[in-house]
C-alpha cells in the first residue's frame, strides 16, 4: 500500500465513509481495490473505537466515552446473556415523548461476537429516526424465553425512561418480538410490514407441501357461520408451521364485539397440550420456545354462560389414513396452492390490509364489518376452487383472532403513516453500504462507533432540517417528500373519463375516494382528489403534513376547486356511511348501491388502466355480497 493512499485515507478519516474514498483512490490509483481500502481505513481508524482486547468490553467503554451522545441503558442480565443497549439522546431527547409510530427490528450476523443487533426507529415526518440499539446474545443462557425477556428489559427502559410510548408498532411477523410489544407496550397497535406479510405469504402459496398448519373449522365456524366444517384439509397437519413462530400471547376471546354472524367465545388462554410452566416471573405470561399444541377437547363458554366443549375432528395421517385408493390418487396430483389462484389471494389480503373504516366503499364500515367481509371473501373464494389447505393455512396464521390484528389496518381507529419497515431496512443498507461493505462480520466496538459516531450525526442534520421553518433557507425535499410530489403530478396529469364510474366517490373535504387506487395508494392520494382541489404551490410539497385521520393530507394551500365547493356533504360516502347505524349487527343493512357488487369488474372498464393496470381491478372489488 503506498504511502500517499495510507496518507489519503488518514487524512480523510473524520468526514468521508470509506464508501466514497473508493472512488476518490482509485482515480489516482486505479490498481488499489476496494477491499484493500476498507481494510486500511478500519485498520487507521482503530485509534478512534477500539480500547479493550475484548469487543464487548471495549464497546461499553466506547458508549461510555460518548456520554454526551448517548445513554447507556444498564439491564439486569441472567447468567450466559449479554446485552448492551443504549439509546440516542439528541433524537430520543427531541422526538420521545411525541413519537407517534415506531419500528422495530433485528438483524443478524452483523459482527465477529455473533450478537444479534435490535433496534427501534421512531417515525418523525414520515422518515425513520434510531431512537435506540440492543446488543444481544442469548447463546449460552439456559434461561427460559431469555430472548423475550432481555428484549422485554431494554424496551421498558425506553419507554420508563425516555417517554417512548407509541400508538403504532411497525414490526415483521417474529412472535417473540410480539409478545414483547404486547408486553411492554400494550396500548399500541401492532402492524406487520406489508411487504414481509406479502413475501411470506407468496412463499407459502407457492410450495407444494400439502401439510400445514393445525386447522380448527369448528372455531372458525363458531365465528363466522358460513364456514362449513367439513371444508378442511384431509391429510396431516403440520404442528411446526406457524408464520412468525408459535403465538402464545393469543388474546383471550375471539372478537372484540359481537360482530353481524359471529357469537362471543372466550377460549383458554393456554391450551391444553401447550402446558407452559408456572412461574411468577412477570415476564413469564408467554413462551417462546417451541412446543407441539394440540386442539383439544377444549371449552368455550357461550354468551349465555354455557359451557360447550369442543372435540376437533381428528386430522388424519398417511399411517391411520381411511383414505379410498381414489382420493389418495388425487392427493398426489393436489397441489398446496395451483399458481393460477396466488395472484388473486395476495390481491384479496392487500384489499384486506387496506380496508378501513375512514375508507368507505367496499366493506360494511365497522372493524367487525370488514373483517367479516374479508373472511367471507377469502373463504368463499378457497371454497369455490377446492382450495381447502390454503384456507387452513390463511386462517390459522392471518384471519383468525389474535392474527388478523396484526395486520389489518381497520381494527384501529387512525391509519398509519407508515406501511412498512422500509426505514429500517435503509437505516441498515446505508450502514452496509457505506462502511461495511468489505466486512461481513466486523468488531463489535466497531460496529458501535460506526452506528453512533459515523451514521446518528447524519441523522441529526436530517432532524434539524426537518424542524427547521421552510421560510429560512432553501432546503431540498426529503425523499419522501419527492416521492409524494412524483406521485402527485402523476395524478394531476392522469386523464380522468367521464361520466365518472358511480362507484367512485371522492370527498375532497374528507380527504377520501372510494376508487380502488386510493386505498392502495401509498400516500392515500387518487387522480379525483387531486384533480379537485385549486393548483399547489411549490411550497405545499414542502410543508404538507399527514394526518392519520381524515382529512388526510391538510395545508392551508389544499382548497377544492369552485366547482366542487358547493357539493352537498349529505352525498358523500364519507356521511352517508357514518350517518349509518354503528352497530355491527346492523351493518349488512348497508344500502347495496353504496358498495361494489358480486360481479362487478368495472374498474377494469378503462378509467382506472392508467392507475392499476389491466386485471387487477376485478380482484379488488369481488364482493361475494351478503347484502340481501
Ligand atoms: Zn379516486
């Protein structure tokens, strides 16, 4: 290595990520690669983060050198954890107590000592913020559900201490992450990643193996009529195939109101066969490690105080298998999920996801409305094409109580910002890509410096920025910001035909449409909407804010056009549906003309191509109506 690139990367040190010295090198020295770069810089930069032989070691005196920076969370750890965490002052200082919606997530292999890297993000003007960082390692404990637990200590810590109490959790579909949030913070409302929900299921629907998960018709039947029990798998289940890991933190009854075709159950928490072990521990309410569950016989006790026990029918196996020579036949040519029906079911879930209360047009406008639409939906249409372990396997990890919460967005009153864990995922492909690109699995002392010295100062700057008014001085737009502005001039500029589809019912007061887009659209916008309010300046781009409840999107330069401001208010869906009767019993009674029909595919007719494509209209709007 010669000595002026050495010299280079020295001087260098304090303000460049060896990402962008790459470049910078190669042009004077076009024989040095990357990875020699990388190599020389973590190897100069040693004086700035290592202070102990010991990583771990070294990385709590580091933390504690920052001590301006950062605030070291002390845990009480059992025999075999390690754990450091510790929590970003300058943005948990800032936006703690007003965080709205976090992130949480894991990632792993990021360093030589095999600890696993948590970390919770809080959501500020649409942008994620680290809040907070977890070191775990939990290998050599013989602790019970020690990884629940240590993640437990970390997050009380941050919610006791620096005011992080938030009314929406973003997070993947890991149960014991779960049962953490459900823990610590039980007031929030749980939203899987969209995009990881939608990968496990294309995953799912697209193996071959017939056995899934153990599949009780009998309680989804005592829920929602429709459901016939004899619609089930015939060959074995799969006791190990939960997404996300086994869930033991199951809320206790089935439905929180008695919804239009459902009866109240209360179902025992612990299932007899699952036994967890008693303990007083307060953490001690949910298990993570794996056990073999069995349905029954279990109890339900009816409204009417009743007590019905239940015995499921029991699955068969290929050794006691009654199975005709016939059906085994067609059981091997039967396939989990046929790749004709995947789209349409991945389709069905986002509509699922999507539907809202706020969002009227397509589902009773009740959290107990829309999920009995959904269920309806997705029953009916497994039902019709035979597709009877796909049902299983949806119902017993997405539809059934205790999984639908977790990502359906109606069964809370606001919408969320977020959909996604995007912002993690870039938080980490920014540290990847600009400093670890050469190392797989870097020192642990290193990591930290990286993470609080290197990457939370630009996150400071983005902060500021952010609270800083648009008046004084020209900032550029954040990328969601250029995202929204694209996304909004595209709307302005999609030609809209008329006479406009009846269905379609934008309230450019409330802020709604009930056109399939816009409960699709990322930033709950649709080409009616946008084309009903007065031009934007450049500024609204800057300032606009998201609300999580209509009107969605307010700024004083959002005003409607002339023509529609005389639009009387009792037309539109957004009255029309509240004026209705609440009460969930009474919501079939929806007038039909307000909802999409059976057979209606007519947003596929032209108006919308130019927004969703050809297709994808009809699956959206396949109602099987029980309206009559
Ligand atoms: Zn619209």
């Amino acid at each position: 290595m010669p000595q002026r690139v050495t010299d280079i990367i020295h001087e260098n040190m304090s303000h460049c990520t060896p990402n962008a010295l790459v470049p910078k090198i190669q042009a004077e020295f076009p024989n040095i690669t990357a990875a020699q770069i990388y190599s020389t810089w973590i190897k100069l930069s040693e004086e700035l983060w290592k202070r102990a032989d010991n990583p771990l070691e070294s990385a709590k005196q580091l933390l504690a050198e920052l001590g301006d920076e950062v605030d070291i969370i002390h845990t009480k750890v059992a025999d075999g954890v390690e754990q450091l965490c510790w929590v970003i002052k300058k943005i948990a200082g800032p936006l703690g107590k007003g965080t709205v919606e976090v992130a949480l997530d894991a990632t792993y292999r990021t360093n030589s000592a095999h600890l696993e890297l948590y970390y919770v993000m809080a959501e500020h003007d649409n942008a994620g913020f680290p809040l907070s960082y977890c070191l775990l390692s939990t290998a050599t404990s013989m602790e019970q559900r020690k990884r629940t637990k240590a993640l437990c200590r970390w997050v009380r810590r941050l919610r006791d201490q620096w005011g992080i109490n938030p009314d929406f959790v973003h997070i993947d579909k890991d149960m014991a992450e779960i049962g953490m949030v459900r823990k610590v913070w039980p007031q929030a409302k749980i939203q899987l990643c969209w995009w990881h929900l939608r990968r496990a299921v294309r995953e799912r629907l697209a193996k071959a193996k017939l056995s899934t998960t153990p599949y009780n018709p009998i309680r989804a039947r005592l829920e929602f009529s429709f459901i016939d029990v004899d619609f089930r798998p015939a060959g074995a289940s799969d006791t190990q195939e939960y997404e996300g890991g086994f869930d033991y933190h199951q809320p206790t009854s089935v439905a929180s109101g008695p919804g239009p075709n459902s009866i109240l159950l209360r179902i025992p928490a612990t299932q007899p066969g699952a036994a967890p072990t008693q303990s007083n521990d307060a953490d001690d309410d949910f298990e993570e490690t794996e056990v073999k569950r069995d349905f029954g016989p279990t109890e339900l006790t009816l409204p009417n105080g009743r007590k019905v026990k239940i015995i499921p029918p029991i699955p068969r196996t290929s050794d006691n298998s009654d199975d005709d020579n016939d059906e085994e036949t067609e059981d091997a040519r039967r396939t989990f999920c046929p790749p004709e029906y995947r789209e349409s079911i991945q389709k069905m879930m986002d509509n699922h996801l999507n539907a809202h209360p706020l969002i009227p047009g397509y589902a009773a406008p009740t959290p107990e409305g829309i999920r009995e639409w959904a269920v309806r939906q997705m029953y009916e249409y497994c039902e019709r094409n035979g597709l009877c372990e796909t049902w299983a396997y949806l119902w017993e990890n997405w539809y059934r109580p205790g999984r639908w919460e977790l990502w359906a967005r109606s069964t809370v009153d606001d919408i969320a910002r977020l959909k996604t864990t995007m912002i993690m995922e870039s938080h980490w492909r920014r540290i990847k890509k600009d400093f670890l690109h050469h190392f797989h699995k870097p020192r642990i002392d290193f990591l930290v410096w990286i993470l609080t010295a290197k990457l939370a100062p630009s996150y400071y700057r983005r902060l500021d920025l952010i609270q800083r008014p648009v008046g004084r001085g020209y900032r550029n737009l954040s990328s969601w910001r250029r995202d929204f502005k694209r996304e909004w001039k595209k709307c302005v500029g999609t030609e809209i035909t008329y006479p406009l589809n009846p269905k379609y019912k934008p309230d450019v007061r409330c802020w709604v449409c009930t056109c399939p887009y816009f409960a699709k659209s990322r930033f709950l916008v649709c080409k009616h909407l946008v084309q009903m309010v007065e031009e934007v300046p450049i500024t609204f781009f800057h300032e606009v804010t998201r609300n999580r409840t209509s009107p969605i999107w307010s700024h004083t330069s959002l005003k409607p056009k002339h023509d529609y401001e005389q639009i009387d208010p009792l037309s539109s869906p957004t009255f029309s549906t509240s004026s209705l009767p609440s009460s969930p019993t009474s919501s079939p009674i929806l007038n039909s003309r307000d909802l999409p029909s059976a057979q209606s595919d007519d947003d596929d007719n032209g108006d919308d191509d130019s927004h969703i494509g050809k297709g994808t209209g009809s699956a959206f709007f396949l109602f099987f109506g029980h309206l009559e």
